[in-house]
C-alpha cells in the first residue's frame, strides 16, 4: 500500500490493523499526526514499514518491536518521543532504521547490538544522552552510522574499529570527550564526522590528548589566567562605563544609535526549522540552504545556513556579514542576526512571503503584470543606488539576477544575497571590481494583462535603458542615479497608466 506524498490528515487510521497480509506500507511526507496505533505490532507480516515526514507524535507503541520479520523501518522527521525499549533486539531481521529527526529521549540500549544484520542506523536529531553502547561491535554488517546532534557522552569506544564494512559515520555536535579511534574504517574518517564536540582530541586536525599530569597543570594555568584575567575586565568595564556615563552627561547628542542585534542560539535554530528540515527548506543557493522558522511568538524567519564543506562558504559568510551589518534600506534584505561557531555559520534574516523575482517571472503560476515589474525593477534601483552612493563606502554587490531578489507581503523588491559583494575603499579602481558572476540575458516575457501593442513604447523604453548599462565601456554605461532617474521617467502613457506613486520613493 503506497500512499506517500499526499496530504492525509489526522490521525493514522488503526483499521490498518486488519491488514493482516499487509507487506509494505507507506504514509510517508503527509500530514498525518497524533498516536501510532498501538495495534501496529498485529500486522506481523510487514516487511516495510515508512512512516517518515509526518506530525505523529507520544511514545512508540510497545507492540511495535513484534514485527519480528520487518526489513526497513523508517519514523524520521516526526515528534516521536519516550526512550528506546530494549525489546529491539527482537527485530533481527532489520536491515535499516532511521528514527532522525524525533524528540527520543534516555539512552541508546545496550539490546540494540543483538541487531547484528543491520546496515543503516540513523538517530540523527533527537536528544539522545550516555554512552555508545560497547555491544554495538556486533553489528558486523553495518555500513552506515549517524548519530549526530545528540547529548550522547563519554569516549568513542575503539571497538569501534571492527565495524570493517562501516563507511559512514557521523557524531557531530554531541559531548563525547578522549581519543578517536584510527584502526579500521576510522582510518577514513574526516573532521566533519566529528565536529562541535566537548573534548575529542589525538586527530591530525585536533589537539593530542593530555596526561593526567598535563591536565591537572594546565587546570592550574587556566585558573590562574582566568583570576587575571577577570581583574582585567573588570577594570576595562569600569574605565568603559564610567567613560560613557561621562559622555552621555557632557554630550548626549554624539552617542552611537542602538545597532545591536537579538542573539540568537543555534538550539532555537534547529528547534524552529524541525532539525533544518527539508520541510522547512525555503530554497539552495550556491554556498548553502535557506529554511524558514517559526518562533514562539509568531515571528517569521528566514535562515540562511552556509555548507561549511564548500570551497568560499566561510569567506562567503563573513563578506554577508561585513556588508549587511551596517547597511540600511526598505529595498535590501535586512539582517536580524547571525549564528556563529566553528561549525555552524547563518544568517537570519527577515522573511519575504511571495519568494524570489524568479519564481514570480519563470514558473508560469504567479503571472506579474507590468505595472508590478515596473514597480519591482525601480525597488531594485533604488537598493543599487544605495549601495553606490548612499553609504560611504560604495559597495558593488556582483551578482544581481531575479533569484537574488526577493518580494515582500506588498510586492515590494529586496535586493539579497551579499556573498560576493565588494566594499570599494579610497582610489580603488574598475579593475578591481572585475568579477566573473552569473551570467546576465533578456530572456523573453509573455505578458497577459493587456493586449503586447499596448506595451511596445513602455518595453522598448526599457530594452533601452538596459542596453545603455550593458556598453561594453565603463564610461559610457549609466551610473545608478541616472537609471534611478530615466527608471521613474518611463512611458507609461501608452499603457494607461499613472506615473508610479511616491511609495516608490526612498
């Protein structure tokens, strides 16, 4: 029975329980929420069971571990919760289980090495806590390993190292401490399957572990540099606040406006975005993903997460960072925060409803009549025409196309996307704002509102304007004032149509 992919309510219906033939079911990305039921266990001839990308949610049925002969087993991406029962063991005819992307709390149980023809385990983003139990050195046959985003502790057990058939393997952002293991399959690990750990060490890209003797001294050392230290601050802090506190008394009218930002914890990150979920993904971009989140209070985010694995995501992020902190306008994306650690490095920024300038032009759902790309094309001038001449260090932004401009509740366009922007300093010249971006075309608009001959005099005034910014010398293309000024100068006589209003205005 497949019935994948829809957009099934409510909750999963127990009268699949009298299926007792039933070899393969799937419910998988619906919307399905409340118990499992808890006659699952009856169908005893299953051999697939996915339930993957729904709202189910409380403790997993007790009878769900008599399925002796079940093969796949997959309840990611749900709100399952309670711990693990150690009747797992009893499933040994499991070849893969994903129960990622849950709220399973306690301990992995030590019954689950019993499962020894298992070749994929995912417990990815739960809140797992202990240790690795040792008896998972039975499970010979595993190839695939991840239990990352945990609370799981203790060391990496160098039992581990039998695991020979074992390719992937992933405990990224948990506690584990002590020495990672090299023999066997760990001799082709890299960093990333051990990031944002509490004190791994002994890896090429980490600290050598300590003695005992070494620790003890080095707690020593770092007590009594934390003493001085903490006397430094706090002479520093009084020295700041007794000198601001001056200032505010003798010249209130020269202190710096309030710019600070809302910090902003990883931990609420993930827990808005359900663990970055596909979900929640918004869209992917060239050095990462942008997922959409939720708070508590009602407030709508859009968070965009760089792949630290990409060549330039680093160097991609601090650029974003550099320009957006300071900048300021209705027609630029605005910055709420960022999140940043070793391992993890996003933005938040403020969420645009009706998606990109792409969308809206190519997917043939959304049709924009020409007075909205009128209307969004000077939204887009006025955001440049910041960046040239509004702040004072000019800033180029390299990579403007429709993908990189996003749309308000009110249609109105935000430039987006800084990450190869270029901040011009004093006598820098064209040469150094050479940049190899995306390639720029006209690409042809069948547009439905009115009749095309009522439009010619408006698109050709257009195709004009364009055509002067794309001359092949610098000194005769447009600078932004001047398009931002023919832009609000257009002939919209032929379509009928009002000069566009002073909303448009900065």
């Amino acid at each position: 029975m497949e019935l994948g992919y829809n957009k099934f309510q409510g909750p999963c219906p127990s009268e699949l329980c009298y299926l007792l033939n039933l070899g393969r079911l799937s419910l998988s990305s619906n919307l399905l929420s409340g118990r499992l039921p808890s006659c699952i266990g009856n169908i005893t001839s299953l051999r697939y069971l996915y339930l993957d990308s729904n709202n189910l949610s409380f403790n997993l049925p007790s009878n769900l571990w008599r399925l002796r002969d079940i093969l796949e087993l997959n309840l990611s991406t749900n709100s399952f919760s309670g711990s693990f029962s150690s009747e797992n063991e009893n499933l040994k005819a499991l070849i893969t289980v994903d129960l990622s992307v849950n709220n399973f709390l306690g301990d992995i149980p030590t019954a689950i090495g019993g499962l020894q023809s298992l070749q994929a385990l995912s417990l990815k983003h739960n809140r797992l806590q202990g240790f690795i139990p040792e008896s998972m050195k039975n499970m010979l046959e595993l190839q695939y390993l991840d239990l990352s985003f945990n609370n799981l502790t203790g060391e990496i057990p160098n039992s581990r190292e039998v695991l020979q058939n074992l390719v992937y393997f992933n405990v990224s952002f948990n506690r584990f401490r002590g020495p990672i293991p090299h023999g066997g399959p760990f001799a082709n690990f890299t960093k990333l399957s051990f990031l944002s750990n509490e004190a791994l060490c002994d890896a090429p890209w980490l600290q050598p572990c300590q003695t005992l003797e070494q620790s003890s001294r080095k707690k020593t050392v770092l007590f009594v540099l934390l003493a001085l230290g903490s006397a430094v601050v706090a002479m520093v802090v009084s020295f700041l606040v007794i000198r601001k506190w001056r200032r505010k008394i003798m010249s209130p009218s020269n202190l710096d406006p309030d710019t600070t930002f809302e910090r902003v914890s990883f931990h609420e990150l993930r827990q808005i975005t359900n663990g970055f979920s596909e979900s929640a993904l918004l869209g992917s971009g060239t050095f990462g993903s942008v997922y959409k989140g939720i708070r508590e209070n009602g407030m709508t985010w859009a968070i965009k997460v760089f792949d630290l694995q990409l060549d330039g995501a680093f160097k991609s992020f601090n650029r974003e960072c550099e320009v957006l902190r300071c900048l300021r306008h209705r027609n630029l994306t605005m910055v709420i925060s960022a999140c940043s650690n070793p391992d993890l490095k996003a933005l938040i920024l403020e969420y645009m409803p009706n998606g990109s300038l792409e969308k809206r032009l190519y997917s043939g759902t959304h049709i924009l009549n020409i007075m909205q790309r009128l209307d969004i094309m000077i939204d887009v001038a006025c955001g440049l025409e910041y960046l040239h001449y509004g702040y004072p260090t000019p800033v180029i932004h390299c990579d403007l196309k429709p993908s990189n401009i996003l749309l308000d509740q009110d249609m109105v366009g935000h430039v987006c996307d800084f990450g190869i922007a270029k901040l011009l300093g004093d006598g820098e010249s064209v040469v150094q704002t050479k940049t190899l971006a995306t390639f720029g075309y006209i690409a042809p608009v069948h547009l439905q509102d009115e009749p095309v001959k009522n439009k010619i005099a408006c698109i050709s005034s257009i195709l004009e304007l364009a055509l002067c910014c794309t001359a092949d010398a610098s000194k005769d293309r447009m600078t932004m004032n001047d398009v931002l000024k023919h832009s609000r100068r257009l002939n919209f006589n032929s379509l009928g149509l009002k000069p566009l209003k002073q909303r448009r205005m900065v």
